[in-house]
C-alpha cells in the first residue's frame, strides 16, 4: 500500500482502491479492537477470577509472540519463588 504524506505531517493512503487498503493493519482498527476486547470478560476456573480478552489470565494466553514473552517471564519468576523457598529434609520412615 501506498502512502503520501501531508502538510501537517500526517499521512493519508494515496487510493481508496478497497483490494490496495488493508483495514485491519491501521491504528484506528487496533484502537477498536482493543476497546471491544477490554469490554468482554471472562471467568477463569483455574485463577477463580475473573479477566478480560484484553489482558488474559496466564492460563488463556494466546500463541502471539506478546503473549508468549509474557508467559515465559511469568514462568520464570514462578521457578525464581521456588528455588528461593528453604528446602525441607524429610527423614524416612525407619530413620
């Protein structure tokens, strides 16, 4: 797609040829997702809680690579609280 720059520094596509314009990759389309997204909400059997399509619970991610950073932090600060937990010695049943 084309574009053409104005004069107050903001840019229009230069058509409005419908099979050149891709909506769905614009700002405003992004923008309205996102609000739509925040409005719908979801209960999470796992967390007991409740969370929007915006900014899902850990357990409902999707596969985008946004969410699948923020999984594998998430992951790795989980196994940061159990190494740092102490470490119970259990004896055995005959000792």
């Amino acid at each position: 797609m084309k574009w053409k720059k104005l004069e107050n520094g903001k840019w229009q596509p230069l058509t409005k040829n419908v099979k050149e314009f891709d909506y769905y990759m614009t700002n405003d389309f992004k923008k309205k997702l996102m609000l739509k997204l925040k409005e719908i909400w979801v209960y999470c059997e796992i967390c007991k809680s409740k969370y929007n399509l915006a900014v899902p619970c850990i357990h409902h991610l999707s596969d985008s690579p946004e969410h699948q950073k923020q999984y594998l932090e998430q992951r790795r600060k989980q196994k940061q609280a159990k190494s740092s937990e102490p470490v119970r010695e259990y004896k055995g049943l005959y000792e």
